[in-house]
C-alpha cells in the first residue's frame, strides 16, 4: 500500500517532513526548512528503509537542550503514518 505523509514538524527549525512510503518501506523522504546538511542526509540514510526501524532508530533523539530533533519528528511523521494506516 502507498502512502504519501506531509507531517507538520513542531520544536524544531524544520517546518514539515514529506514521506512517501510503499509496502512499508520508505520510498522518499524530504523536509521543509532545518539544517540542509542534517535533513538531507537523514532522509538519505531512511530511504530503503523499513518504517519499523525509523521510528526504533530515530524516535526520541534530542537537538541541544530540545526535547525534540529533526530524526525525531520524522520518527512522529512515520508513527503518524502508521496509525491512519490502522
């Protein structure tokens, strides 16, 4: 099944992440505003990715004193995903 997210991030510089997932697996990944070093190179890293270990690898990372990072709202956007999907 495909599906395609745009997740309104919160506490972080980025504004939004855009998740197109397939079957499962993440299949296209971009974020709107934040650090474009860090966010395209994390939304590299999760394509191929099965949305399971995202959310295991991703969820609860911090940025500074933070409660909340980039990988983790993408880790939140998946989550989101997952439970619409339900």
């Amino acid at each position: 099944m495909k599906k395609h997210i745009e997740y309104k991030t919160s506490g972080t510089c980025s504004r939004m992440v855009i998740l197109d997932i397939d079957d499962g697996v993440v299949t296209d990944c971009k974020f709107v505003g934040g650090c474009a070093g860090n966010t395209l190179g994390v939304a590299a890293l999760v394509i191929g990715m099965k949305v399971e270990e995202v959310v295991e690898r991703l969820k609860g990372i911090k940025c500074g004193f933070k409660p909340t990072s980039c990988p983790d709202q993408l880790a939140k956007a998946v989550e989101a995903a997952l439970a619409s999907a339900e």
